[in-house]
C-alpha cells in the first residue's frame, strides 16, 4: 500500500511540472511569431499611410480631369507625382474598359401550306452576339453581329451595329456610327434576338432590308441626338439624326459609301404622360433622297422620300399593347408620279404567370407601280396571328404561333410556327 502512494505521488509532481519542461519551446516560439507579426503589421501601416496622400490626391478633379472627361483641370490642383505615373499610368488610361457580351439565339418549326403546295422544316434562327463596353462614365460602345442562314442552307454573317455613345446629360446623348434608325417604334424598342420580342416574327411592316418584303429603313450609318426632358405632367424624350439614307435597292444598306450628296434626316418625339403609368405615344419624319439605279429604265432618276409614322404603347402590370401606322411617301423624279403605301399593326397580350397569350393584326397597303417597291413579297396583305409565349426558364422561351395571311395576288397562305429562344 505504501508503495502505490509513493508511486501517485510521483506521477503527479511529473505532471506539474510537465508545461514547464516539455511545452517551454512550443511558448517561446509563439511568441516570436506573434512578434514577428506586429513588426509586419507596423510596417504595412507605414506603407498605408505614405500612400494614403497619393490616393487622395488621385480623387482630387484635377489629378483625374482626362479620365473624368473634364475640360480643363483647376490650376491649384496637387499634379500628380512622377512616381506615381509610372505606377498607374497616363490619366486617360486610368479607367480600364471591361467588355462584357452577350448571345440570343432561337430553334423553330415551320409548317405552311397554301391552296397549291405545303411544307414543314426545322429551321435554326438567327445567332446575334451582344459586345458592350462602358469606356468611361458617359461613353460606352457595342458592336452587333448576327450568323443566320438563306433559303439555300448557306450561313451568312452581317454586322448590325457598330456604335459610340457619349452621354453628356438626360438631355442630350450623342451616338455615332451604324444603327438601328429611330424610325416607329419597334426597331429601336426590340432590336435583334428573338428572345427579346414577345412573338416569334415581326410585324410585316417592320420586316428588316435583308427580309423578303422589307419597307422601311433600319440600319443606319451616321449620327443621332437623344434625349429626355422632365415637364410637369409629362416626359418627353426624342431622336434627331442624320444618316446616309436608304440605297438604290430595299436591300442596299450605305455602310460605306453614300450614292448621292443628299443626307436622310429623322426626327422622332415621344411623350410619357405621368398621370398614366406605362402609355407612351409618339411620332416621327423621315425625309430622304433614294438615288437613282440606272440600270433599271424606271429609276433613271432619284425618289424623294417622306415617311410619317404615329405609335402608342402601353406597358403596365400583366398587359402589353402596341400599335404603329407607317405612310411612305413616294416621289419619282423619273416618272413624276406619286405613291403612297400605308402599313400598320395591332398587336395586345396579356401576361398570366409565366404564360402570354397575344394576338396581331398586320395591314399593308402598297401603292400600285411604285418603283422603288418591286419585289415579289412587296404586295399587299392582310394578317391574322394568334400565340402564346411561355417563359418556362429564366432567359428562355417557348412560343406556338398559328398566322393565316391573305395577299392581294397570289395564294392565301397558313403558317403554325414553334420557337425555342434564349438567351446566353
């Protein structure tokens, strides 16, 4: 019994005095790391504070005046100090433009049929690519590029758009270079990417040049002002801008040189009255000298063009409307005749959940022998189309439409369509 206590009594004055002897050297090297430590920490609070004077001085409006796109910078403004130019740049590199692009893309079914022939084909839409990039806090940029394919199978490219925008105020923003022209409503509101508009086709009068049965001008090379301007009671905002105008043809678009000294010039104004969320109704003139196309007996001579175009929409909760009438002016210098061509649509749908029944009403009233509208499709017609969009996930869509046209010459025709699109 003795024993067992002497051999207790050892075991815990071995344990006592354990720390002391075993864990000595694991203490004494956590202090040296925590030392080590706040000499680190004073030493970056050194570096904090010889920079701090440097980074002030760079958000003073003098040191930043390039970046900022001010005019001139106040001449008591601390300059910037050679050290730190070479270690952030020239001030007019200091913002760093970030591009950021985008993609839609869309995969339909077609089935038409006629009185004489019918046919049914899987068809895959338009690829449109999206590159934007805000160079500075008032000017960004985007190029456009569309991959589609024609009726033979063969992929075809073209460039929509390629702009600079410099926006200066609500009032006024300046954009250069090839567009998307503010005539009516739907072009400048939809743009291309099926996924972006609530059906799966156009209205017939807002086809685009490269469509069969094309009317108006929508891609545009030259410059355009807008603008929006608060007033009691309603908000106005507008477009006016100069352009090389349309080509010899429908299809010609003058991206690279103008056919004639005459510029097409284009004014539209839109009114938002506040006391009614979601109206908007608008307008606009476009004037035009469509030059001439020698070849052809019927256009020695040049058209002058005048296209007025009245719009209203209304955006609000689960409903959306819109309606667009379109007068097209004609007058032929070579034949001095004049021709008139009316185009309108209707269209309404009502949002349920992710569901969105709609109905349009296309109308088109081409003016007999006009010149300039020679193309088979350029007929008159009159369009019934009912479909439903359903948004099943986000960015994407599936949409059945059933249309049934009639044309003036020629074969009434019935379509059931069926489109995927999507985003990316």
């Amino acid at each position: 019994m003795e024993k067992e206590r002497l051999w207790l009594v050892g075991v815990t004055v071995f344990l006592l005095s354990a720390p002391s002897a075993v864990w000595g050297d694991e203490l004494s090297e956590l202090k040296a790391q925590i030392a080590q430590i706040q000499q680190e920490n004073q030493a970056l609070r050194q570096q904090v504070g010889t920079l701090l004077p440097r980074i002030e001085a760079l958000e003073k409006p003098g040191a930043r005046a390039v970046a900022r796109g001010a005019e001139t910078a106040p001449a008591q403004e601390t300059p910037r100090e050679p050290a730190l130019e070479r270690e952030l740049g020239p001030p007019s590199f200091i913002h760093v433009p970030h591009l950021n692009v985008r993609g839609f893309a869309d995969t339909q079914f077609n089935a038409k049929w006629t009185d004489s022939e019918q046919s049914n084909t899987f068809a895959e839409g338009a690829v449109d690519f999206y590159a934007t990039s805000e160079v500075t806090d008032q000017v960004s940029a985007l190029v456009e590029a569309d991959f589609n394919s024609d009726t033979e199978n063969a992929v075809t490219y073209r460039l929509e758009r390629a702009l600079v925008k410099y926006a200066f105020s609500d009032l006024l923003n300046v954009t250069m270079g090839r567009m998307h022209v503010p005539v009516g409503y739907w072009w400048p509101a939809t743009h291309h990417g099926n996924w972006l508009q609530t059906t799966i086709n156009r209205p017939d009068i807002a086809l685009s040049e490269g469509e069969n049965g094309a009317f108006i001008p929508v891609h545009q090379i030259g410059i355009n002002l807008s603008g929006v301007k608060e007033f009691t009671g309603v908000d106005v905002a507008y477009d006016a801008g100069v352009f090389n105008g349309r080509g010899r043809t429908v299809t010609e678009v003058q991206h690279v040189k103008d056919k004639n000294d005459g510029k097409a010039v284009n004014l539209r104004v839109s009114l938002h009255p506040q006391a009614i969320e979601g109206l908007t109704v608008g307008g606009n003139v476009w004037f035009d000298e469509i030059p001439s196309n020698p070849p052809t007996a019927a256009r020695r001579e040049a058209i002058n063009e005048l296209i007025l175009g009245e719009y209203a929409t209304y955006f609000h909760d689960k409903v959306e409307l819109i309606g667009e009438l379109l007068n097209i002016y004609h007058d032929d210098k070579t034949s001095g005749e004049e021709f008139d061509t009316v185009g309108l649509y209707l269209q309404g749908g009502y949002r349920i959940e992710k569901w969105m029944p709609y109905y349009r009403f296309d109308y088109i009233d081409v003016a007999n022998s006009d010149p300039f509208y020679t193309t088979p499709r350029n007929l008159d017609r009159l369009r019934h189309t009912l479909g439903i969009r359903w948004d099943f996930l986000p960015w994407n869509a599936v949409k059945v439409e059933y249309s049934r046209l009639n044309v003036d010459q020629g074969d009434d025709e019935q379509a059931l369509q069926a489109n995927w699109s999507f985003a990316f």
